[in-house]
C-alpha cells in the first residue's frame, strides 16, 4: 500500500488551468474522496495521479519515491473508469484476466484469483457474458474485479457509480467501503454527489474551479466548511447563510432581528473584522430549533415532509430564507410566524469580503 | 371525375398493385438478364456446344465437368489461380495493414499522404498493367534499375521469365490494392476507443501485449471483410494479367506447354471466345468457379461471424 503525495502539482490545457498547484497527501490504506462539481478539475488530478495525463508542473511522489513522470504501468495502481472502459471483444473472465495476462502469471494461479475475485463481487455467473450484454450494474462489477484483481498499491476511482441508478449505487457505496476495508488499500475516489463522499470518505477534498477548495474529514467539512463554496456545497440541504452586520457581540439581521453572539465568539471576530462590520452567520438546519422565545422571528414559506423529519423552509425577509429542520410532531401552516434560536455550539461565522470562514484559532 | 368521387375505385389502384406495378418490371429484367443466362448457362455446361457453331447443344451429362476437374491442363489454371490469391492477399493483408498502422497516428501531411496512397486503387487494372509492363521492361523500365541492374542483358525479365511472371503480376496487384485494405484497416483502428488502450496501460500490458490482444481482434472484423473481398477479386484475376502477361510465359511441365500467369478466368476466356468457342465445356469451368468463390465466401461470413461472437 502506497503513500501518495501531490507536491504544486498543476495541470494546463492550452492558457487555462484545468488543476492549479495543488499540494496534498494520501496516506497508506486511506480512503480520500476527490468531490467537487462538474469540470472542477477531479478527473484530470485523477489522470495525474494515475499518469495517464502529463503534469505541466510540480511533482508526485509515490512512498517518496518520485513517479511524475512514470509510465501508468510501472505505478502499480488500478484504475476505475468513469464508463468502465472494458475491453467489449472479451468475456468478463477475460477482461478480469487481462492484467494478470500481461504479466504473464501462470494459468493456473490466474484461474484462481480470477475466480477468487468474481465471488468476492458476486459476479460468478456473469463471467462468460461480453461488456455489451451486461446492465451498467455489472459492466460496473466487472470493472472493479479487473481492478482488484491484481492487488495494485492504490485504487484510483473515477465516478464509479456515476452511471448507475439510484437504488444500486446504495449497495454498490457499501460494496466498496467494504472492499476497502478488507483490501487496506490506499484509494482515491472521485464524486460530484457530496452524500457518497461524506459516507464514504475517510478524508474529503472539495474542489471548485481547479482549485482545493478543502481537505478534511467529512465532519470537518460538513460542521466547519472552509469558505461559503463548501458550506454551501457540502449537505442537502447546504448551509445557511444569513448577510448580517455585527457590532458589539450582536448581529443585525435582515428584518429587524438581532442575534447575540455567543461570547466566545467575541475575539475571534474582533480579529477578523473588527468591532463593527458586515459578516455572513452561517448554521447547519439541524442548528437551529424551533421556539417562541427564539431571537428570530420568521414566517413559514413552505414545509417539505420527510420520512423522519420536517424540513421548514422560513421567510425572514423577501430576500433570505433559510432552512430548519423540525420534529414531524407539530403542523406548520404556511404564512404562519415561527421563531427559532440556534445551538450556541453549532453556529459559523463567515467574511464576506474574503468568503472564508472565520475560525476560532484562525484558519489551519 | 376527381378521385374523390371515386374514392373506391382509387383503392384498388393503390397498395399491393402499384406496388406490383413498381416491381414487375424489374423482376422481369432480372429474369431475362440475370436468372436466364445462369440458369441456361448451367445447361449448356452439361452439353457439347459452340455458340458459333450451328448445331444445338448435345447433352453429355458430367463429361465437361469431369474434364475440367481432371485434365491436368485445367487444373494448372485452378493452381495458378489459388497461388496468386493466396500470395497476392497475403502481402495485401500484410502491406496494407502495416501502412494503416503507420499512419494511424495523425501528423503533419498524413491526410495528404493517405490519398496519395490510395491512387493506384483507383486507376484502371488495364491502364495499369499498360504502365507496369513498360515498368517490368529489362532495357527502359525502371523496376530493375531500381533494383540495381544496369546491364540490360543481366536484368531479370519479370514478364518473360516463367519463375518470375507471376510474382510480377502480384507485385502489381500489391501495389494496386494494399491501398483498399489500408483503407478498412484504417477505419478499423481509428474506431477503437482511446480508453482501451490507457485501460491496458493501467492493465500494465506492453505494446505487444496491446497489439495482440486489443488492437488486432478489435480490427479482425474488418480485415476479415478485407481478406473476403480481395480473395473473391483474386479468383477473378483477369484485366491485370491480360494487360501484363496475357498468361504467359508458357512453360514446359511433363509433356505439356503450360501459360505459368494463366489464371482460371484467362483460360476461361479462350475457350469462350472464338476461335476456340467451346461454350459447353467453358460453362463448366464458370460454374466451378463459381461454386469454389461461393465456398469461400461461406468460409470467410462463418469466420466473421465467429468473430463478432466470440
Ligand atoms: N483534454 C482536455 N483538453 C482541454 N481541456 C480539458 C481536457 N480535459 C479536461 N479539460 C478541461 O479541464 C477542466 C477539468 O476537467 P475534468 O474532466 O478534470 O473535470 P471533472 O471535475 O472531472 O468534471 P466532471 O464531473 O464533469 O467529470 C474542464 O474545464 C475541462 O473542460
Ligand atoms: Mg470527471
């Protein structure tokens, strides 16, 4: 299992910078998920990392040992295609087959690996069937036994699921976490859905515009986002952001409401903006709680029912409406006022200049 | 008078009989184009008749094709006609394909180079045997001077030389139609995704690997198609060989003078045509010819379909 590190490793087509310098480290038998919107730049640090695509500078060390500029072949790892990439004039067996073939293994250890890793994905009975007979679903388990089947020192996946439906990428999510697990094997895997990273990443790294925009655990990103991109991109859903102005331990909202900051809060803000001036208050839906002595006041815009809870959708002025999620106990007719308070330990503050998150403890 | 006051009677002007209407003609052309001379030349084929002689055919049942099938004279034709497919489509095979590897990567003036490649396949057969025998020519043609013989009298004589005359013929026919099979090859390669080959480049397969096990099945189909055509032309071989050799030279083998570049369609052409004009007899040579390229064919679609299926 590999450590794998990007050291001001970029990436240009033409004069646009698909990845800019980027620096990050995955560490042996780590689960790291690449997400980020589309055309963020995900595939090509995947390329990169995979040596499918050349850098156009800085370097990637593979257990320190220096690889940029190694063939994809002699990096040892596997990689997953967002569309598979099977080899359509060979059988399943054979595609599976193939890496050990190129190696040249022996017959008969290769008949049992393959057939080790066939009943490891549960696809034994599909094993003569060719690519184009196979549902996306299984094109898809055959991928990934092609890729397990050499035992690689990391796994590089490229929207694995990507193509398959809803109800299958559940179990297929849990497949790999599982496989992970039982392999150990250092993997990087790339989404644009933000529930399959936090689900299954052990590490998360939100990319936006070619650049890392954060690179933490999924709690880390998802209670305290670097910047508004990933408290805005991170939950469904993301966080609420309220523009506000804060002057002596409170912040006016919009429609006349006032928030008391909490005081632990005071310095930390003090530093960042000093003792009056704009700031953005952020929280999670699942901060703020329902209650008729809350400080703000609101009106019911719509609510959305969910199996387990309610989510709230409230007006606090024509142009900010945030969302509370609610016990599905109590009716909230629409146009009704609510008032809601919010956990002291769970609120976020934000620069609205810069967009970064001001942190107790200043930004890691 | 409108149809519309008609509207019963337009139908039964409509659907099935214009449809009759549209086919009939052709079919009838057809018969008497088509099905008529096959059918009557399978006839002839069992009877002893010249077309320019008076007296109707007589019937003789198996004799020609016994004839044909057995006299060692005809079965030098079948020879020489399966050698020359055979070499002929094997360096096709191999010329062509080895040039749509080479320009399967695109650079500069590769475009520019494809079409001038693909000339010869559109010249005339006639026009080019014309020119290749004033190529061949040991005194003024280039060829041997190309191959570093200045002395006239030295040179090898590549159409007067029975050794060498078929393999001049087939030197032709390489440079006229290595082209076509570039051409599938082409369109066969430039058809395989990308992706394959960095899947194998991931697979940690070497080039070789890659070549035998992604690149050369992905193409089979279409140099399957390559193979069948070209061995269907190759049993046909007729227009190069008259323009070049027109058979010969002659041979002795045993006790018989033999054409060593007559080709089954050459011979059949001298026993049609006057002055020889066996009708009968060169009806059975077409039909085993025909039956022969019918065979291969066969062979070939099953190969093709073995492929496709795996
Ligand atoms: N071969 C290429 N040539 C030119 N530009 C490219 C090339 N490959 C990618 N790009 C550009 O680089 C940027 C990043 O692309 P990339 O494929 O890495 O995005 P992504 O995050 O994987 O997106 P998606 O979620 O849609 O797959 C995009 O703007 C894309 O247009
Ligand atoms: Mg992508």
């Amino acid at each position: 299992m590999a450590t794998i590190e990007l050291i001001n490793v970029e990436k240009k087509f033409g004069p646009s910078y698909a990845v800019k310098p980027m620096n990050m480290t995955i560490h042996s038998g780590e689960f790291v998920v690449l997400l980020g919107p589309s055309g963020c730049g995900k595939t090509t640090t995947l390329r990169m990392i995979s040596g499918l695509e050349a850098v156009t500078d800085g370097q990637i060390l593979f257990d320190g040992k220096d690889v940029t500029w190694l063939h994809p072949s002699d990096r040892d790892i596997a990689f997953v295609f967002q569309f598979f990439a099977l080899y359509s004039h060979m059988t399943a067996r054979e595609n599976i087959a193939f890496p050990l073939q190129a190696q040249g293994e022996p017959r008969d250890s290769i008949r049992k690996r393959v057939e080790e890793v066939a009943k490891m994905l549960r696809i034994e009975h599909l094993m003569n069937a060719r690519p184009g007979g196979l549902s996306g679903g299984d094109q898809q388990r055959v991928a990934l036994a092609r890729a397990l089947v050499r035992r690689p020192a990391a796994f590089l996946m490229d929207e694995p699921l990507g193509a398959l439906d809803a109800e299958f990428r559940e179990s297929m999510r849990a497949e790999i976490k599982r496989l992970h697990i039982e392999q150990n094997a250092t993997t990087v895997y790339v989404t644009h859905d933000q529930i399959e990273a936090m689900a299954m990443g052990d590490r998360v790294v939100v990319m936006s515009a070619a650049v890392v925009q954060q690179n933490g655990t999924p709690a880390e990103v998802y209670h305290d986002p670097a910047n508004l991109f990933v408290a805005k991109f991170i939950g469904s859903p993301g966080m609420n952001l309220i523009q506000g102005h804060y002057a002596d331990g409170r912040v006016a909202l919009p429609g006349d409401n006032r928030y008391d900051v909490p005081a632990d809060w005071h310095t930390t803000i003090h530093e960042a903006i000093g003792r009056d001036g704009d700031i953005i208050l952020g929280f999670r839906p699942e901060a703020a709680h329902i209650s008729a002595s809350g400080p703000i006041a609101t009106t019911v815009y719509t609510t959305d029912l969910h199996g387990s809870y309610t989510m709230l959708h409230l007006e606090i002025d024509r142009d900010t409406i945030v969302d509370v999620r609610a016990g599905r106990g109590t009716n909230y007719p629409i146009g009704t006022p609510a008032r809601f308070d919010l956990d002291p330990a769970m609120v976020r503050f934000f620069d609205p200049k810069t967009e970064m998150a001001i942190r107790k403890g200043g930004n890691p | 008078m409108s149809s519309y006051s008609h509207p019963a009677r337009r139908r039964h002007l409509g659907d099935k009989r214009l449809i009759q209407m549209f086919i009939i003609p052709t079919v009838v052309l057809l018969i008497l184009m088509n099905v008529f001379p096959l059918i009557y030349s399978l006839y002839l084929s069992f009877t002893e008749y010249s077309a320019i002689n008076p007296t109707p055919p007589k019937w003789v049942g198996l004799d020609n094709y016994k004839k044909v099938l057995s006299d060692n004279l005809y079965w030098h034709n079948f020879a020489v006609t399966g050698r020359y497919a055979l070499i002929s489509v094997s360096l096709q095979m191999i010329v062509g394909f080895g040039l749509a590897m080479l320009l399967k990567e695109k650079f500069k003036g590769s475009g520019l180079l494809t079409t001038l490649i693909l000339v010869p396949m559109m010249l005339s057969p006639a026009v080019v045997g014309a020119f290749w025998k004033n190529i061949f020519n040991p005194s003024f043609g280039i060829f041997d001077q190309f191959l570093g013989y200045s002395d006239p009298n030295t040179a090898p004589e590549w159409l007067g030389d029975p050794d060498l005359a078929l393999w001049a013929v087939v030197i032709v026919d390489v440079w006229m139609w290595s082209p076509f099979v570039m051409l599938l090859s082409l369109a066969g390669l430039s058809a395989i995704p990308d992706y394959l080959y960095e899947a194998a480049a991931i697979d940690r397969a070497s080039a070789w690997f890659q070549f035998r096990r992604i690149t050369l099945p992905q193409v089979m189909p279409l140099l399957l198609i390559a193979v069948l055509f070209r061995t269907i032309e190759a049993f046909k071989q007729f227009d190069l060989v008259m323009g070049l050799t027109g058979g010969g030279p002659s041979l002795l083998q045993g006790t018989q003078a033999v054409n060593v570049t007559e080709t089954v369609s050459v011979k059949l052409f001298r026993l049609a045509m006057p002055p020889q004009a066996q009708t009968g007899l060169s009806s059975a040579m077409a039909y085993v010819v025909l039956i022969i390229i019918i065979a291969i064919s066969n062979l070939y679609i099953r190969a093709l379909n073995k492929v496709r299926e795996g």
